[in-house]
C-alpha cells in the first residue's frame, strides 16, 4: 500500500479532521451547487 501524504489545510482545522483516515475514497471532482446546498440547507 503506498504512504498517504499528509494533509494541510489553509484554514484553522482541527487536526483530528486532518488526521483521519477513511478507507471509501472520494472523487476529486468538485461538489456541484445543488449537492453543496444539499448539504447545507436546514432539514427543519
């Protein structure tokens, strides 16, 4: 299995977000607006 490089972040995140470790990849691609706002919109 190859080394995975550390991550780094422009903003101010908690290393335990930076530090973990997932075995489900994620696409490269960008979030599309209707995902993002998917996402964020309040389920109330």
């Amino acid at each position: 299995m190859a080394a995975i490089p550390p991550r780094v972040s422009e903003l101010p995140v908690d290393p335990q977000f930076l530090d973990r470790w997932s075995p489900r990849e994620f696409s490269p691609e960008p979030l599309t607006q209707v995902e993002l706002q998917t996402l964020l919109v309040n389920q109330n």
